[in-house]
C-alpha cells in the first residue's frame, strides 16, 4: 500500500470475471463520505465507480493465535499489512511470484503446510497461483464483499492469516486458482523437508517401541 497524503493507493489481485484476464485495480480511499476506484485490466479497459471498504467476515477464534506485539516484531511490514490487516502485495512485486523450486508452501505466520510446489503455475496476474491446496483443511475460505464487489477470500485455517483470494478460472484438474500474495507464505525445500522426516525417524526409532501421540 503507498501512502499519498491522506490518500491510500492499493494494488489488488482482483479477477471478477472467471476465466477472463485477471485485473489489477488501484483503490482510493479518499476521506469523507464518498470514495472510488479507477484503473484498467490487462486488455485495456477502465473502469470506475464507488466502493464500500470492508468485508462481511464472521469473528472466530483460531487454533493458534499470538500477539501483535509479537508478529510485529517477527513479521516484516508487508507480512504484517498482508496476513494481519488483509492487504494485497502490489502485483509482480512479491519473491515467490516467479518462484519455481521444489517443495513446499508454508503460511508465513504460523507454518503451517498449504501449497505443494506442484501444483504452483504461471497466472500471469502477478501473483503466486496454484490450482490446488496441499489438504481440504488447510484453508478456510469465506465470502469478501469488500470495494463493492463478491470474492472468496482464503485464509490459513490454523491462525487465520490472509492469504488471498480464490477464483475459478484455475487450470484442470480443478478448475481453481487460489491467488495468494507471496508475503502470506514461506517456503521450505524439499530436501529439506525430507531431511527433517529422516531426522525425526531416526528419533523416533532410537526412543523405544512405544507408541506416541500426537
């Protein structure tokens, strides 16, 4: 988000039109009572009108939360803005956009698995895409009627970070495409996701032949 005076400029992954090109929208919040968005899709286009901020959400309490304070402090600026106050990335900007190893997508905040590697492909909207997640549970997904229009936004359902949204203009076999601002996620390789299955078996063998709970 760039700040202009009094006046927030925001780039978002918006796609309101399944399987037609996805947009890219500037959003200004102007003080007082009435606001509006202008700005053009890749074919050109423009467009214009008043918008509401704000999203029909549902408060619920996570599995895992932490403080503020905390995230603040371990989170850089763009991930805070992303995961903690659902803001968007600006379009082609993020790390793991062009991002093309093997392995495994991680929410940012908390760790939790919720994209493989192999189902990551170029959307060309600018951000990272993929047209699965890694397990049904992984995300929560619910309705966002934000700037005046209906999206589904998709969140971790561990500690409820924003990832981004979903849209249904995905490649087969699901026909999805989960576009998801890379400051949400981190990445773990897959060798070393092996190397760490490996090191816990090894501890696990070593510590008897007891059972153990998770």
């Amino acid at each position: 988000m760039t700040i202009h005076g009094d006046v927030r400029v925001l780039s978002c992954c918006l796609d309101p039109e399944p399987g037609g090109p996805a947009w890219t929208r500037s959003l200004e919040d102007q003080p007082g009572p009435g606001a509006w968005r202008t700005g053009t899709n890749r074919t050109n286009r423009s467009f214009t009108g008043a918008f509401t901020a704000g999203a029909c959400l549902t408060k619920r309490k996570w599995p895992v939360s932490f403080p503020p304070e905390e995230l603040k402090k371990r989170l850089t600026p763009i991930q805070y803005h992303v995961t903690q106050e659902r803001g968007t990335e600006s379009a082609f900007t993020g790390g793991l956009t062009r991002h093309q190893d093997e392995g495994t997508y991680t929410c940012v905040v908390c760790g939790a698995p919720l994209f493989s590697s192999s189902s990551k492909f170029d959307s060309g909207s600018g951000w990272p895409s993929f047209f699965d997640i890694l397990k049904e549970e992984s995300i929560v997904q619910s309705d966002d009627f934000s700037y005046g229009m209906h999206r589904v936004e998709t969140t971790c359902s561990q500690c409820g970070a924003h990832l981004g949204h979903t849209f249904d203009d995905g490649p087969k076999p699901t026909g999805k495409r989960y576009c998801i601002n890379s400051a949400s996620l981190a990445f773990q390789p897959k060798d070393a996701a092996s190397s760490s299955a490996a090191e816990g078996g090894a501890a696990s063998s070593s510590g008897g032949g007891g059972k153990t709970e998770l």
